[in-house]
C-alpha cells in the first residue's frame, strides 16, 4: 500500500519537538502508513501562511497563534493533538546567582526569544505573579539567536532567555549560569499542538485519527523510556548537537514533564493559556474552547490506540 503523504510545518527545528521527531524517525507515522514530510518555517513562509496557502496540510504550533488569527479577525486554525505541556525556554544569568529571585530583573537587561511571542508573554505571566513590575525590566525582543548569543557573549545584557543546545552551550564555556526553567516558572500550559484549517479536519478525518494514533504510540514510548534512548532516536535531526548535549537536553525536559504523554488537549490548560494571553495583552476578549480546539479527534485516536 503507498503510503499517505503528510505536509508538516514545524516553527523551528528544536529538541523541544522531540515528540514530533521521535514519531517521525521512530517510525510510529509510518507505522500508520503515513509518510511525514517535515519542514522547517521561515521568515519568507510561517507555519500560519503554509497553511492558510495549503503549502501544508498541518503545522506544529502554539494556540496563541490562533487567538491571534481570531483577534484579528482572520480563519480559524484548529488545534487537535498536544505535543508539549510546558514552557521549552531557560534563563541564563551572566553572573552566578545561587538564590536566584525574580526581583533580581528589575534594572536588568534580559535578551528575549525573539522566535515567538508565547515565551515572552509567559515570562510577563511570572512577573506579574512574583510582584515584579515588567516596565522595570529592560528587554531586548529583536535578536535572531547568533545575534542574542554574541550580544550575550558581549556582556550586552545580564540574562539570556534560550532553549537548547544555546543553553548548553553558554553554561559548558562558563558565558552563562541557568538560574531559572521557565518551564517550572510559568506552570503546566498548552505550548504546543498539531494545528490545521478545519476543513482539512473535516476532510482527512480518518487519515488525521491514523496521524494523532501513531503519535500518541511516540508518546507513550517516550513516556518510558530514557533520556539517552530517547536522545538516540531524535539524533538524524540534530547532526551538529553531539550526543551529550542532546541527552542532557532532554533529561532537562523530562524533568520538567515538558512533553504530553497523550495528545488531548484540555480545557484547562486553554483557559490557563487565554489568561497570560489577556494578561499580557495579546487578546483583548475571550475566545470559547471549541473555536480553537477538536477533542474527538485525539479521542479516536486513543480509543483505537486501546483497542489495538
């Protein structure tokens, strides 16, 4: 039987995706007879424009990008299957910090994510829950990463906020101190799902029930495995991150409890999400649960997952 080809767009290549990736390159989609083509987005071509222009027929995203289309009046995106429960980003301090407070920002400079905006939002999210006032804060948001890091390096600012291996890489040569996971900071929040028009939903139906199966089969094997096995799998993704560094990258994020261990999506965590949206600014009014988010599909999926 040929395989059904699957358009995926991802927001940037990172171990945080590890999910995605160990489905991908531990053959759980094609178990499913789908052949996943993944690419990376870009400045000239986002995951929202891949889809809105049917150059993909799915995209890895955050559901504020949604909010976003909808407070600007523009087409539903439809989240269907969870992929990561938590907040990927880690602060580094240019300075040792051994009792690390969040008061310590305030006349600070700190380099942003530049990526997306979700991170930034977040991090306004646990100011405001510490007391700190964010106006107090100077913030660099428009760096790329080899920008942010030479501007680090530079001693340009007092704090860097990254993902791996950046991370890694900064605290390994002694230019940065990791004082705080945003992830353990800002709490259990829906980061990122598998997003699609809904009319894709409609129409690829049985073929996006196969999709989320096989990925709830990657989570379910991640869920118990190793950091190294798991580092061992996601490997043909990351060819220039040696192998320690991709282990001590995802030990960080089991830690953490970073990634799903089923893909439903709950309203919880959507109401969690739409309060450091309105929080922050971001939206201006609240958007219902079922605007944004299928659940049948990812309970399908998990039925059928139970029954096989």
């Amino acid at each position: 039987m040929t395989p059904v080809r699957l358009r995926v767009f991802e927001p940037f290549r990172s171990i945080f995706y590890a999910p995605n990736l160990v489905a991908i390159h531990g053959g759980y989609f094609a178990a499913e007879g789908l052949e996943v083509a993944l690419t990376t987005a870009s400045k000239a071509l986002g995951t929202v424009d891949a889809l809105r222009d049917g150059t993909a027929d799915l995209a890895l995203s955050g559901l504020m990008r949604s909010f976003d289309l909808l407070e600007r009046g523009g087409p539903r995106l439809v989240h269907f299957a969870a992929v990561n429960d938590r907040n990927g980003f880690f602060l580094l301090s240019r300075e040792p910090r051994e009792h690390f407070a969040w008061s310590d920002l305030v006349g600070r400079t700190v380099i942003s994510f530049s990526g997306a905006p979700t991170p930034w939002l977040c991090m306004q999210a646990v100011l405001r829950r510490h007391g700190v006032d964010a106006a107090r804060v100077t913030f660099v948001r428009d760096l790329g990463t080899s920008e942010a890091i030479a501007a680090f390096r530079a001693r340009k600012a007092d704090f860097l906020e990254h993902g791996p291996p950046v991370v890694d890489d900064l605290v390994a040569d002694g230019t940065g101190y990791l004082v705080a996971s945003m992830g353990e900071a800002t709490g259990p929040v829906p980061f990122t799902s598998f997003m699609a028009p809904p009319e894709t939903l409609a129409r690829e139906r049985a073929i996006l029930v196969r999709f989320v199966r096989g990925f709830y089969r990657a989570q379910r094997w991640m869920a118990a495995a190793s950091a190294a096995e798991i580092a061992a799998v996601i490997a043909p993704a990351f060819p220039e991150i040696v192998a320690e560094v991709r282990v001590r990258a995802v030990e960080r994020y089991l830690r953490q409890g970073t990634w799903n261990r089923d893909p439903a999506l709950t309203r919880a965590g959507y109401e969690a999400l739409q309060e450091i949206l309105l929080g922050g600014g971001f939206i201006t009014r609240r958007y219902p649960f079922d605007a944004l988010v299928d659940t049948a599909i990812a309970a399908e999926a998990l039925a059928a997952s139970q029954l096989s």
